[in-house]
C-alpha cells in the first residue's frame, strides 16, 4: 500500500479551482421576519441607494437652479445626509434623503421660484433690447413669495420659535451694522434696524434683561421670555469691513426667514403684554438719530381710540376737484369740464333755495348733464361713422 512516487504518504488532493467571486457594488438589505427562526434571515430587494438622492438627481427632480435649490433647502429646514458605509466611498457628492426631495417637490415655494427664473431671463431681454418701459413694468410686477406656511410648518408652537431667537437675533443684530453694497440693498439694513429697536423697547418696558458681558467680538445679551433663555451677540458699532470670501446669498437666504420670523413673534409679544404693534415713530426724532427714543409704544385700547377718531375725521373731508387735468385735454374736452363746473355751481344755489322754500328740484338738476354728455357722445359715434341724432340718444336715455 506504499506508493513508490510519495513513500508512506498519500498523494496529496487537487484543489478545485473555483470561479472568480464578484463583489455586489451595494449590499442587499436584510431584515429578520417574524415566525421564523432566530438565525434565518431574508433579504430585501430594495436597495440603500434608493434611499438617497445626489444633489444633481434632486435638481432634475425639482427642475430648478441650483441656488434656488439651496434657497428653498435653507427655508424648508433641509441638510445634507451622511449615507452608510456602502455610499461613503464617492466622497466628492452631497447625498439628501429621498423623502426630504419628496417633500419639497410638493411646496408652493417650487411655483414662485420657477416664476423668478423666468422673470430674470425676460428682464435680460428688455435690457439688450432696451426696451425701458418693459424693464419698469417688469420691476413692479416682480413676483414675491410669501413664507407664512414655512413659519408654521418649522414652528409650530410658540415655544419652538423662540428656541430659534438666538441665530435669529444675532443675524438680525449683524446686518444692521452692515453698509450698503450691490447685494445688500439699504432698505434691508434700515429693516433689520427697525426690527432691533423695537425688540430693544420691548426687553426695556418688561425688564427682563439679566446679563451683559463684553467680548472681542461684541456684545452678548441674555433675556428670559415666557421662561426659555435667550442669548444672542451684537456687534459693537464701527463701521465694517466685509470680506469678500463669504457668500452672502446664503445668509440673505437665513435673513429672509429670521425677518419673518422676529416680525410675527413680536406682534405676539406685544400683543401679550398689551402694547399695539408695530409702535409708533417719531420722524423728528429718527432725523436726529435718537435712536431707541425715536418709537413711541402705545396700549391696544389707545390704538383702537386713534384708529376710531380717524375714521370720523376722514368722511367730513372733501374731496379735491381734479382742476390739473382739464389742462393736460384737448381745447373741446377742457370747454365742456368748464361748462359743467358752472352748471354744478347753479345747482348748488338752486339746492339752497329749494332748502329754504322746501321744493325738490332734484329732475331739473339731472338736465344739463344729460344735455352735454348726450351731445358729446353723438359727436363721438359721429367720428366713428356711426349717424346717431342726439334726440335718438336722449330717448334712449329714457
């Protein structure tokens, strides 16, 4: 039984060669189901990556730009997600999770911001075409988005928007200090001042203040509101330096939520403690820079007071007689106005006199404005080529 070849040994076994694995690029999700044994297992066929969009797939799925994108992504409270460990090898790409995309395919915000961009490209026609009075209509009727439903969404309790006062205030108290660029337009600065000063008179009237401490980088401000603690940092006032390597479209972007944001909680505020809003400003005041003094805070009940006072003024006032524009129509236009300013001014006389004596004079009066206009339309139809007597007309009338 010794094989002369090996000796003692046994020939040794031919290993077969078995066909080259090929690695799945993206495992296969494996849950445990119930009823079956604990170590059993079954796997899912819908994979991680479906899981995840990139941001280039998000942009084909919502059809809009890419600074719209982050825009919307900023208002709506979306980031980017870190996928598992099978997605983290392509580092170079943003992954947003599928329902998130999902979620703002369905906004009203996805309509506005297709109507910017169309907006935009029919302005840049205008302007090569130099067409002027186009670029001013299209200046007016520029569309805007209101972000009402956002504010209710993200906050939807009182206490959930005050844990947001923080980067709120501090955003808010940085751009009032900022100066007038090509992006950031003066009538935002002198909002975000507005928005500050009032805020300011509010903390003053309820004294809830409790600390102060002054830093290198500005002034940190520390004010309890309906129990939760509010901290936020104001820059000391310089004039400012601002450096070129920031984009300020994303914290415009953060601005325009934070502005919404501060203006409705504040007229809740106001409202709690019984104060009208948004207060009163003495222009006098804000021409000397009186900063703070300028606004004048009134009670609801004062308001209300004011706003009735008004109303009772505004209806004893007459109305002006447009006189400019008999001088801007044609000589026949301007002869006709004049006749009629004289006939109302005998009527009045006539309504006088018939107040003393107590007879009606109220048919009478309607006749020398049928007279003119009946004439002045026969006139009218007559440039047109359309043979009218006034005494058909005025039968008409009838």
């Amino acid at each position: 039984g010794i094989n002369a070849e090996y000796g003692p040994f046994e020939k040794p076994r031919e290993r077969k060669k078995s066909p080259r694995m090929v690695k799945p690029r993206f495992k296969k999700l494996i849950r445990k189901t119930k009823g079956k044994k604990s170590g059993q297992k079954v796997t899912g066929t819908k994979s991680l990556i479906n899981n995840y969009f990139t941001r280039a797939q998000a942009l084909r799925k919502l059809q809009i730009t890419l600074k719209a994108f982050r825009r919307l992504c900023i208002l709506k409270g979306i980031y980017p997600r870190e996928p598992s460990k099978n997605l983290k090898a392509n580092k170079q790409k943003t992954y947003y999770h599928a329902k998130d995309i999902m979620f703002l395919l369905h906004d009203p915000l996805l309509a506005t911001f297709r109507q910017v961009q169309t907006y935009k490209k029919k302005v840049v026609r205008a302007k090569a075409r130099g067409e002027t009075t186009r670029l001013a209509q299209l200046m007016e009727n520029r569309p805007r988005y209101p972000l009402d439903h956002i504010l209710k969404q993200r906050y939807p309790t009182f206490a959930d928007a005050l844990k947001e006062f923080d980067d709120a205030l501090s955003m808010i108290f940085l751009f009032a200090q900022f100066p007038q660029t090509e992006k950031i337009k003066l009538e935002r600065v002198e909002h975000c001042q507005k928005l500050c000063f009032e805020f300011m008179n509010l903390i003053i009237f309820t004294r809830s203040l409790e600390k102060v401490f002054l830093s290198v980088r500005g002034i940190y401000y520390q004010v309890i509101i309906n129990g939760q603690p509010i901290v936020w940092l104001t820059p000391y006032n310089f004039t400012q330096k601002l450096p070129k390597n920031i984009d300020y479209r994303v914290m415009l972007a953060f601005l325009d939520l934070y502005e919404h944001l501060l203006s409705f909680s504040l007229f809740k505020l106001f409202h709690d403690v019984g104060l009208a809003y948004p207060p009163i400003l003495d222009k006098k005041k804000e021409e000397d820079c009186e900063g703070l003094s300028s606004f004048r805070l009134i009670s609801l009940a004062d308001a209300q007071s004011e706003v009735i006072n008004k109303e009772e003024v505004i209806p004893k006032a007459k109305a002006a007689k447009p006189k400019k524009l008999a001088q801007k129509l044609p000589k026949e236009l301007s002869k006709k106005l004049q006749e009629v300013e004289q006939t109302e001014a005998d009527t009045e006389n006539t309504d006088a006199q018939s107040d003393i004596v107590g007879t009606d004079t109220s048919f009478d009066r309607k006749k020398p404005y049928l007279k003119i206009s009946i004439s002045f339309l026969a006139e009218r139809l007559q440039s047109y080529h359309l043979n009218l007597s006034s005494e058909v007309l005025e039968a008409r009338f009838h």
